[in-house]
C-alpha cells in the first residue's frame, strides 16, 4: 500500500507534540542512523556526528496551527504497532553495543519532567513515520547550496551553528570490521537519496511502496524516488555483505560503524589547539591597536595603495602545494591518499620541491620520466599534494599526488646525478591500495613510505605458510627498511619453481577499521599489489562470493601454490590480484581432492588477466599449481563475471591421463569436445583421454544460459 504525502498534524494540538516527543526519545538512535547515513560523507565523521544528532533534536513538529492531515494508511495494522504508555519519562535508549575500555559517549536527552503521552498505536506510528520525513528532508537538503554559491564556502544550513555543540573532542563511531569497509565505500559512492532508499528497507524494514512515501513526504520527485528504490537493490547486490537483504540488515544494524550514538572520543590536535589561541590573542591585539590608531588619525585620511595580489594558481610554485593535516586520517570519510600529510626531512626545501614540480609540468631532457600503463603524462591540472620529501639513501625523494595519479621524483644528492620522475595512476585507492608507496628500489629490495594509518607492518614468504610474519622496523616519518620482493619462473606449471615470495602484511589501525590486516606484494609499480582470496563455496564467512584477506590458513595455502605467477604481471599497472578457489572435485584413481582456482588481475585502468589452475594434494605447499587457461582483458572470475568452467589434461597416480573440468557453483552440465567428447550434469567432470588431449569445454548455467571456458 502506497504511503500518500506526509504533512504535520493539526496545530494546537499538545497531545501530537507529546506524542512525537515520545517517539522521538524512543526511535532516537535509529534516526540518529537514518540521518548519519543520508549525510555526506564529504563532511567527516565528526561532523556527520553532530550534524545528524542536529538534524533529529530539531525533528520535533511545531505545536502551531495547522490543518489536519487525513488519516495515514499502513502496511501493518495498528495491532502490529507498539502502544504508547499513558505517560512516559524520556529516555535515550541503550547503546546497541556492547561496553568497551576505549572513551565513549553516549547522546543523551536533556532531562524533562515526565508528560502524559496519548495512548494509540495509530498516533504512535504516523509520529514516527513523520519524524523519519522530517529527518530524510533535512539530511538531504543539507548540502544543497544555491545557484551562484561559491564552491569553496559551505552550503547555507551549514554555516548556522546549531547544537550539539563539541569543543575539544572529536567524537567518531567505533571502526567496523573489512565489510563495513566494503559497505560504507558502496554507501559513500550512491547519492543521498540512494542511500536513504537503502536504509529504510535494511534498517527500517519498511517496503517498497512506504519507502517510495517517505521519500516523496521529504520533498523527492516519484521518479526519483522509484529511481532510489531501484538503486538500493544493486547496491545491495553489489556491496558484497551478503546474498540477500536480510545480511545486509543485520550488517548494518548490529555494526557499530554505522552507530552515531555508540562513539569514541579523542582530543583536537592540541599543539594546532595552543598556536590558535596565541594568534588569536595577538590578532585581538592587533586588532585592538589598529582601531585606537583609527580612531585617534586624522579625518579623511586613506591609503589607496594595495599591496600585491596573487595570481591563479601555479602548478610549479612550492608555496601552492597542497598540504593534509597530521591527523586528518583519522577523521575523514576517504581513507586514501587524501589523508596522507605531508612527511619528510625536506618538506620545506623549497628548491629541491620546485624542481619536483618543473620535471612533472614541463621535463626537461635531463630527467628520465616512466610512465605506468594506462596513465596519462600530461601536468597536472593543479597544484598537487604534498606527500614525502627527503633524502632516501644516496638520493633525494619528493611524492606529489594530484587526486589521479602519483608522482614519484628523484634525484642524485650529489650534483649533476640523474633524475628521475615516475607516474603512475591511484584513482579510487582505497584504505588497502593507498597504504604504501614505492619510494626507493635497490637490486630485487623496495623501500616502502606506509601510511599514517598503519599500525603494524611486518613480512611474509608465501612460499612458506606456516612460517610467522617477520615484523618490519619503521621510521617516525613511515619508511620501512629495504624489503625483498617477490620473484619466479612464471608459475607456468611443469616445475617451475621461484626462490621468494615476500610480500608485506600491514595492519590497519584500529582508529579505522578493527582486525584488519592485508598482504602487499611489489610487482614493480609506485602502489603494491594487493592480495586477497574468495574461498570455496560453503566454507566459512562472509559469503563466499565476497573476496577477504588473504591472511587466513586457506588463503595462505592457496596462495603458496600462486605466488610465482605474480611476476608475470609486474609493470602492468596491476592493482590487486584475487584468488578464488571456484571447485573442488573427487579425482579419480584414489587421487584425493583437486582445487580449482582462478586468479584475476584488475589493472587501475578496470581490465582484467585471468588465470584458471588446478593444484593436486599430491604437490608439495610451494609448487605452483598446473595451469589449466588464460583469458585477457576479461570480465571473467570477478564482480561482473561471476560464472567459470575450464578443462585441463591430468595423470592419476595409476597412470592413466584424464580429463579433468569444473565450473562454479551456478554450473548445472558440463561439455568436452575435441579430441575426448564427453557430458556430465553438475558442476564437475572426469573424463579418460588418449594421452595428453586437446579439449574445448563449455558449460550450462542455471539460468540456462551457456558458458565458454577458459582454456
């Protein structure tokens, strides 16, 4: 049942206001929710914070005249709906988490003596459906800025200070774990609206019909409204916490990340805290001085003389460079190379950063540039943003980001040396791909600048899983020791073997994100790679079709078998590598268990190289596993390409040659042809081949389509 547009009861009416009242102290932190959801994440966690405990104080309807609203039909009965008691005193409800010895706050109602509330379950669920509007409207609006608004000043609401007011602390929701990250990226990129749309159906659990009302009674056109509707089901399907609404729900509703009323604190940057106050005080000095001269000159009098203004921007002027604060990391909804402030010896050596900037604007002859697939070489459009300088080693280092792309410059600390300027594109880095840079290679070994949000950083051989991680050293300004990197063969099967496959294993601070550690790997670009592993359908949790970090035992033993394919991809703009183990199949002659996997490269530029292996119990851990296809520039084994059957030839230990094919899980028939022609239902087959066969394999899927394998 459609919900018609919602307007405020009747004025004078003191029992809807108490009634409202009521509903808003019991629902507050679910509208707290609403509202820090809706808002933009552009503003930052604290002042998301506010803002939305902001938004819903003022929630509460006028008790002024107005006409009264016809009655409210809903998707429940009233006996569905919870009764209003006959008086009410209230009361913030408890935090949905549990305690814990970090520095929290709570919001708080402000005391007020108890008041008769109206019975009725009715009136209980039209107050609540009208808060959620009034929030939705406010939340929405509240970026908005008028035509001709300047872009640098904020929008109009949000220069009226409102309370809560916070001075000295900023307060933040505690940190999720890697699936609130996956969630709030996909939150942060949908528009308001979107996300409004979202959060009603998978906090709220209303329908469609009532969603589509709420939003039209907070001001949205019914086309955009239905356009939100239909948003929130592929951002459902595209967040990867689950397989259905309901694990969406309950991602959201039990995380604290996405809970304005279950907070941490921490202080300002006191030291900016103490510099503010002293210029304050000798700017009202000044100010104070400058009106007594004022006043006590003679009549008339005027300077018209200005002093020298400053022209647009340029590109290769030191003093333009963009500079991020020490903490502001730690407060932003982008966790990227946004947040890294500026470290580094030489961050003022104006020279040694003007130079750096001439050889990305305008090279010279005398500077070597290398520029990364995919990358586009031209200037950057502005003053970019500082993120290292100083002395690495023999030379010195400058890293400069222009929101696209890196740029690495160097150069000889001795006079005359080569110079040297490497760019290569980051956009949509994230808290894993923007965690470390590239900042110094010797021979097989990379110096690595970490970011500031790392709390622990240490190496892996992954040829080696039941090995510890061995912990990194790391300097005040985040630059690791030199750290060998990894090397190999290929991984093309028949033996071939590497000599290491060290990766990083950096963890995030808790400050972000809780429990979350990852594996780098340096396949020769400014960002390492980032490794992670999809499991097999049915083990373990989350839902096997979202990939996770490859720190677990299943990850480890996998990737031990994948680790000397990684050097085929080195200087190839690759971003991350996934490894998903898509079957597992019975082999045959008492051969045990064979494990398919393919692993995809995303490149920064959004292709993709697939490889399908097979890996046999009978390998020992670091044998790479035999490949069974290749596929490039493919859509196959990742979010848009979810389906996968390959075929590879394999001799049991009888001696016998077979061969072998599996799809994943959405595969109903499997089909050989060639050389063996054979048909199986199911996701799996085994066929005897005359020796080493060549073979085409195809497949059905349950929607009854049919699929190409990779081979």
């Amino acid at each position: 049942m459609s919900l018609p547009r919602l307007r405020r009861p009747a004025v004078g009416s003191r029992t809807h206001v108490l009634t409202a009242e009521a509903v808003l102290v019991q629902q507050y932190g679910d509208l707290v929710r609403l509202a820090y959801l809706v808002l933009p994440p552009s503003l930052g966690k604290h002042r998301r914070v506010l803002t939305a405990h902001s938004l819903v104080q003022r929630a509460l309807p006028s008790d002024r005249a107005s006409p009264t609203p016809p009655p409210l039909p809903r998707s429940s009965p009233p006996s569905a709906l919870p009764s209003a008691p006959p008086t009410a005193e209230p009361s913030v409800p408890a935090p949905r988490g549990p305690s814990a010895t970090s520095a929290r706050t709570e919001a708080d109602a402000p005391d007020r003596p108890a008041v008769p509330v109206p019975s009725g379950a009715y009136a209980t669920g039209a107050a609540r459906d009208e808060l959620r509007a009034a929030v939705l409207s406010a939340a929405l609006t509240h970026g908005r800025r008028p035509r001709g608004w300047p872009d640098r000043v904020p929008p109009p609401r949000a220069l009226v200070p409102r309370l809560p007011v916070v001075i000295g602390l900023q307060l933040f929701p505690r940190s999720g774990g890697a699936d609130e990250i996956v969630l709030g990226r996909a939150l942060a990129s949908a528009s308001a609206v979107d996300r409004a749309a979202f959060v009603l159906r998978h906090v709220d659990g209303l329908l469609d019909p009532e969603i589509r009302g709420l939003l039209a009674s907070a001001g949205v056109r019914a086309e955009e409204a239905g356009a939100a509707v239909r948003a929130a089901d592929r951002l459902d399907s595209g967040t990867g916490t689950g397989t259905g609404t309901g694990a969406v729900a309950q991602c959201l509703a039990a995380s604290d990340e996405f809970d304005a009323c279950l907070l941490r604190a921490r202080p300002t940057d006191l030291l900016r805290r103490r510099r503010r106050m002293r210029l304050g005080a000798v700017a009202a000095a000044v100010l104070l001085a400058a009106t007594t001269v004022t006043l006590t000159g003679r009549d008339g009098t005027r300077s018209d003389e200005a002093g020298p203004t400053r022209t647009a921007a340029n590109v290769t002027d030191p003093r333009d460079l963009v500079r991020t604060p020490a903490g502001a990391w730690a407060d932003t909804g982008r966790v990227d190379f946004t947040a890294w402030p500026a470290r580094g010896s030489r961050t003022r050596d104006g020279e040694l950063l003007a130079r750096a900037l001439t050889a990305w604007s305008r090279p010279g002859d005398g500077v070597r540039v290398t520029v990364a697939d995919a990358t586009s070489a031209e200037a950057p459009p502005r003053p970019p943003q500082l993120l290292y300088a100083g002395d690495i080693g023999e030379r010195a280092t400058v890293l400069l980001y222009d929101g696209q792309r890196l740029a690495r410059y160097g150069e000889s600390r001795t006079p005359g040396g080569p110079r040297t300027l490497t760019v290569a594109r980051v956009d949509d880095a994230d808290v894993t791909t923007a965690a470390a840079v590239a900042v110094g290679t010797t021979g097989r070994s990379t110096r690595y600048l970490l970011a500031p949000w790392i709390d622990e950083a240490g190496t892996r051989d992954l040829l080696r899983p039941d090995e510890p991680t061995r912990p990194v050293d790391v300097s005040a300004d985040g630059l690791t020791p030199p750290v060998r990197g990894t090397s190999g063969g290929g991984g093309g099967g028949g033996g071939a073997s590497c000599d290491s496959g060290t990766v990083l294993r950096l963890r995030s601070s808790s400050r972000i994100v809780e429990k979350h550690a990852f594996l780098l790997a340096d396949l020769g670009g400014l960002s390492p790679v980032h490794l992670t592993y999809t499991p097999l359908p049915g083990h373990g949790s989350p839902p096997p079709r979202q990939p996770r970090e490859a720190t677990g035992t299943a990850a480890l033993l996998a990737w031990a078998h994948l680790a000397c394919a990684l050097d085929t991809h080195r200087d190839r703009g690759v971003r991350a590598v996934n490894a998903w183990d898509f079957a597992e199949q019975r082999l045959p002659d008492g051969g045990g268990r064979g494990v398919w996997t393919c692993s995809r490269a995303s490149t920064w530029q959004g292709a993709g190289d697939v490889t399908v292996a097979l890996r046999t119990p009978s390998t020992a851990p670091d044998t790479p596993a035999r490949v069974a296809g290749r596929a490039t520039s493919t859509a196959a084994c990742g979010r848009f390409g979810q389906h996968v059957v390959s075929a590879a030839p394999w001799r049991s230990p009888a001696g016998r040659w077979y061969v072998l094919a599996a799809g994943s899980r959405a595969v109903t028939r499997i089909t050989l042809s060639g050389d063996v022609t054979a048909s199986r239902a199911g996701s799996t087959l085994a066929a005897r081949a005359p020796g080493k066969p060549e073979v085409r394999v195809s497949a059905r899927l349950t929607t009854g389509e049919s699929l190409d394998g990779i081979g």
